[in-house]
C-alpha cells in the first residue's frame, strides 16, 4: 500500500523532531528496547489515527519496533505536521495525511487506512472505529481490539457500546489515572496557552478567562490562566464540578452572563454549539475565543460565519468575525488550539500516555479473544507499571508495604 503525504522531501527536519522527543521519552525508550527483545506484534497490522506530530511518530517506532506493520493517519486536519508525516514514510511506514486537509481528503486518509485490515486499532476521537463499523463491517472479525485515546473518542465507544453496535473491545485509555490525571490536566493546561500564547502575543495577567468545562482538561487550563494572573470564570453543566471550581477559587456562572465580561473564551466539554450565537452578541470587542476539545464544534464558527458583516484573516491562526462594530476573533479555526496552533502536549506528559497505548496493545496481543468485554479500563497493573517506570526516570524511589503492613491493611481487627 503507497502513502498519500504532501512531501518525502520534509523527512529530514522530521527525523530532527522525532530525535528531540525521544530524547525526552525515556518511558517509551524503556518499552522499546523490551518491544525490540520480544516482538510482541510480528505479523500484526495496526492502524493508528493520532494527532500526527513528533511524539505520535516515536510511538508508531515503538510499536514497529515490536513487530507491527505500521499504517498511520491523523485525527485532525490541522495537527498533522508534513514534515513527520514524510519522516514516517522514510522509515518504512504507512502514511496517508497532510496538514490542512479538507473533509474529503481528510476522510479518503482514514479509508486508505482502515483499508489495511488491521488486527489492532488505536484511535484518538473515534473515526476509525467508526469508519470500520460502517463501511467495513468485513473487517471487523479480524480486529483483535484497540486503544482510544480521549475523552470524545470513549463518548462515542460507550454510545456503540450500549446500542450493541461495537463489535471488537477497545481499551479506554484517556481512563487510566496516568493519562488523565497528567496529560488531560498538565498537557492540556499548559499546551492549549503555548498556542494561545504563541498566536495571539499578548498578555494574560490582568485579563478575564472563560473556560467552558471543568474536567481535567478544563481543571488545567484554568489552572495555568490563574497562574498568568488572569480572573478565570467557569462554566459547567455539572452542580458537582461547579462547586469543586468555586472551591477551587474561580467564578462560576452561566456562559450567558460569562459572555459579557471575557476576554479569552476556551471551551473544553466535549460538547457542541458550547459558545453560540446567543453569545456572540453579548462578548466584548475584541474578544477571543478557542476550543481545547477534540471536534471543531464547540465554539459555533460555522453560524458565526454565517451572521458576520465582514470576515478577516487578522494573523496567522486568527480569523476576525465583525458583529456591527465590534470584532470577535476565533483561534485555528476553532480546532484545537493546543495542535492547530502549536505542538500539542509536552513530550514527558506524552511519554506517560503513550507508554499506556504501547502497553495496552501489548496486552490486547497477550490476552487475544479472552477479553469479553468491548470496553475496558486499562489494567490497573500497566497504570501502576507506568507510575513506577516515571518516578523511576525521575530517580525518586517511593515507599512500599512490609508484610506486616499488609496484612494489617486487609484485615479489619485492631489488635
């Protein structure tokens, strides 16, 4: 099967860029070298759709290294870097994406790549899942499993699951405490301001935040906006996660009266039409808004578009929507910002999650049709296995019980 990218001759500054994170990856360094001893995935075909920049790309060695014929595409028409996708190629590998695609060319990528008949899939938002259950349902008995990697990716396996429509296990991977815990909270904090940062050039201290959601993710980005000095407001649907950010010293309310006084709007829910046209009146001049989750539908470009008297290019990444006299100004198109206007997650915070991808993969070989299940947490043991392997590569050596601690934790005596 031939690859579909924009240019073999960027391979050379992708090389350059895969080199810097494994440097920084130690955990996937680690997992290589047992892949390379034990070849755990020797005549397996894995199909992977992940946000194609630096740290995917050592991830897709990784698994190569264990065996595995690699065909990968992106999750996101605007992540994918065209200088690791030609990088790829070079090695040996399967790829069919470029940056900027459209609808259809982004969809051909994922057909191109389910079209390989994989035995295991590792998704990130759900696409080749679904593209497999509803044009290639001829496939599907040779799917042995796979690995989702975010929260939109495991909404929508839950909504399969529960109609009866998926039709091999996938392991939940965004579930497991290492990877939500640090990607979702640290890499999404910090990543989604290096983009914000990086495109808009101004200050953050001193202005009003908006952010929409208050999961993990969202917990980090308020985070970090409080750290610049920022007034963070929260919005929520969740009375539980509404109190626990009022707790944690933010301004809870409704994006009604939220509109009004932000700044910067960042949506992070999952959800659709989060900051809509009912808003989009109400927001100041000026105002900026981007979105941090998976789909470009939380903040509604599409009816803002639609409404504008003019619409500019204003920079790189920023697109200006006039309202009457006042500008409202959308980052990367309203995908996510922390990719479509930068390079995603630091490499350490990847190094955790994709070291649980690489694991899990692993176990979907190791426990072929055992698992009853379509979907699954990650086994607590390759969680507590990735904790161990960071504090490890961080030369920190924790605590563990004596036998006699044990014992006394089972029991329920006091002696």
């Amino acid at each position: 099967m031939k690859s579909e990218i924009r240019d073999i001759n960027l391979a050379p500054d992708g090389h350059k860029k895969i080199a810097w994170v494994k440097a920084n990856m130690p955990l996937l360094r680690g997992i290589e070298a047992e892949f390379l001893a034990s070849k755990p995935f020797v005549g397996v075909r894995i199909a992977l759709s992940i946000h194609l920049e630096a740290k995917t790309a050592y991830l897709c060695h990784v698994l190569r290294s264990g065996g595995a014929e690699m065909f990968v595409t992106g999750s996101n028409p605007l992540s994918t870097q065209d200088d690791v996708a030609a990088a790829l190629v070079d090695a040996g590998m399967v790829v069919n994406a470029w940056y900027d695609s459209t609808p259809a060319e982004y969809e051909a990528h994922i057909r191109r790549t389910v079209e390989c008949a994989p035995g295991i899939v590792i998704d990130d938002g759900g696409d080749l899942v679904q593209m497999l259950h509803l044009e290639y349902p001829h496939l599907l008995p040779g799917i042995i499993g796979g690995c989702e990697e975010t929260t939109t990716g495991i909404l929508r396996l839950l909504a399969m699951e529960k109609e009866g429509a998926l039709k091999f296990p996938m392991i939940l991977v965004n579930n497991a405490q290492c990877k939500h815990l640090f990607d979702n909270r640290y890499g999404t904090g910090q990543s989604v301001w290096d983009g914000i940062n990086r495109t808009t050039n101004l200050t953050v201290a001193g202005k009003t935040v908006v952010v929409a959601g208050y999961g993990w993710c969202g917990k980090g980005v308020a985070m970090r906006a409080k750290g610049f000095g920022a007034a963070v407001i929260v919005t929520e649907i969740d009375p539980v996660k509404a109190i626990e950010a009022l707790m944690d010293g933010f301004s809870v309310m409704t994006m009604n009266e939220a509109a009004p006084l932000g700044d910067i709007f960042i949506t992070v829910t999952g959800c659709n039409d989060v900051v809509g046209e009912a808003h989009f009146p109400l927001m100041k001049d000026g105002a900026i808004m981007c979105n941090a989750g998976h789909f470009d539908v939380e903040v509604n470009v599409k009816r803002l578009s639609e409404i504008a008297d003019q619409i500019e290019d204003k920079r790189k990444d920023i697109v200006g929507y006039r309202l009457g006299t006042k500008w409202l100004n959308v980052l990367a198109g309203g995908r996510l910002v922390n990719l479509a206007a930068g390079d995603g997650h630091p490499a350490e915070i990847m190094d955790m999650s994709f070291a649980i991808q690489a694991l899990s993969a692993r176990y979907l070989i190791e426990n072929k049709g055992k698992i009853t299940k379509m979907t699954m947490d990650v086994p607590e043991d390759i969680d507590q296995s990735v904790a161990l392997r960071k504090l490890t590569s961080l030369g920190i050596a924790i605590d563990s019980l004596t036998a006699e601690q044990a014992t006394y934790m089972e029991g329920w005596r006091v002696d």
